[in-house]
C-alpha cells in the first residue's frame, strides 16, 4: 500500500502481548497505530475510519467485508476472569442487569447466555461511567477488561461470560480478533503476525513492565487468556455469529 496502514488496538491489559513486540519492528513503518476502547475501535473499522482493529468479534456481521489478518486473538478456552456479569445475589434472583458500554461481544455474548442457558426473566440496562457502584440488590452488571478484575474483590457473585460460554457449547469463545475491512498485501500481513507473536511468546517480559496489583498478569496472559487463533477457537467464533443471526 502506498501509505500507511490505519491500526486501532484496545488499550486494555489484555493486548499488551499482542501489541509488545511492535515497537522497533519494520512494521511499524507501516502502520499508524492508535489505542481505544473496543465499540468505539469497532465504529472506526466499520466507518472506514481504520483498516485494520483488534475488534469486538460481534461486529463482523456489521461489516461489508472482512479479513481475518492475524493467527493471534483475544480468547478463552475456560474462564477469562475479565469479562464477568457481578452481583450481590445468585443467578436465579437477578432483576436488572446493566450492560458495560464498551464493548458490544460481551453484551452480546451476556444476551445468548441468559436467552439460551440460564433462560433468565431480566430486563437489560445500557449503563454508563462508572455503573459499577449501582450493582447492588437484584441489580447485576456485565463489565469488562481491567475493571473487571477490580471488581472481582467487590462482587460476591461472579459469572465468568467464557467459562459459561464453554460450559453451555464445549467450545472456546474469542472475545477480540485482528479483522481488517478490505484485502491488505500478503508482506504486510506476514510482518504484522510476526509481530504479534513476540510478546506472546515473551509472557515474562510483557508482565515486568506492566506492574498490576489488582490481579496476578502472569496467570492472566497464560491461563486465563489465550491467545492463539486456533481452528477450535474459530469454530466457537462461527458458533457465536450463528446466535448473532438468529436474533437479526
């Protein structure tokens, strides 16, 4: 491409792996690379406004046209510890459940799972800043990314979206994929994989320069996350997309 490639990322703690071994990397040279949260990166790609995001896999059907660009994810084959629906009470006595703004595979993924495997009666709030303090009572809330993990010190009650996900289809569930919204040359697809698998590759070196209290970032990026785009992860990626038509 003549100029540079259009990259949005997420600047959660989870890409950090992903996005460690881009600096001094050749390519760099061609890309501009921004940070965001994942449903506002999701609106940039589906505008036009970037070619290529880490996005919300929920937003594929909204797309003309996609291409899965890199063999790394944001995934789970278990648990993920940082998307979670909290509340003070148990599944069957929850009312209201608010939904975390930033980011639409979560929710949506909330949606099946109450529709589909725990058959639920609660209505859905779109929350807001910081809903977290209004989960209280019969009121849960799906959040994700960091907060979550400050929120698992809060919350009696925490439903790991992943881990119920893999209980109800057997299957891996991917949150975050590298999906580019128009056909990107073969090199630069090469040189941006090779990227993405450094850090993962070099968990210790990702954790030692991003000190977290909150929770321990050395079980994250190895047990609760994982990150290789394998063919079982895109199969409960296609398995998820199918729930997402039927409620079209």
């Amino acid at each position: 491409m003549e100029r540079k490639v259009k990259v949005a990322a997420v600047s959660y703690l989870n890409t950090k792996p992903l996005l460690f071994g881009f600096r001094d990397h050749p390519v760099m040279d061609m890309i501009d690379l921004s940070v965001d949260y994942p449903a506002k990166i999701a609106q940039q790609l589906v505008d036009g406004d970037v070619d290529v995001a880490l996005v919300p896999v929920a937003i594929i059907p909204k797309l003309k046209e996609y291409h899965i660009i890199s063999d790394y994810c944001i995934g789970a084959e278990g648990p993920v510890a940082s998307v979670c629906m909290f509340s003070e009470v148990p599944l069957n006595a929850i009312k209201r459940i608010y939904l975390d703004y930033q980011s639409r595979t979560s929710v949506a993924l909330l949606k099946v799972l109450v529709k589909e495997y725990w058959k639920l009666d609660v209505t859905f709030i779109e929350a807001e800043g910081r809903f977290q303090d209004l989960i209280k009572g019969t009121d849960a809330g799906v959040v994700i990314g960091d907060r979550a993990l400050e929120q698992r010190k809060v919350s009696p009650f925490i439903y790991d979206l992943a881990e119920h996900w893999n209980r109800f289809t057997s299957l891996p569930f991917v949150f975050a994929a590298w999906i580019a919204n128009k056909a990107l040359p073969a090199e630069f697809i090469k040189q941006f994989n090779d990227a993405n698998s450094i850090g993962v590759h070099n968990i210790p070196a990702v954790v030692a320069e991003n000190p977290y209290e909150t929770y321990d970032l050395t079980t994250y990026y190895t047990r609760d996350i994982s990150y290789p785009l394998t063919p079982t992860k895109r199969q409960g990626m296609q398995k998820f997309l199918s729930y997402l038509q039927q409620e079209q």
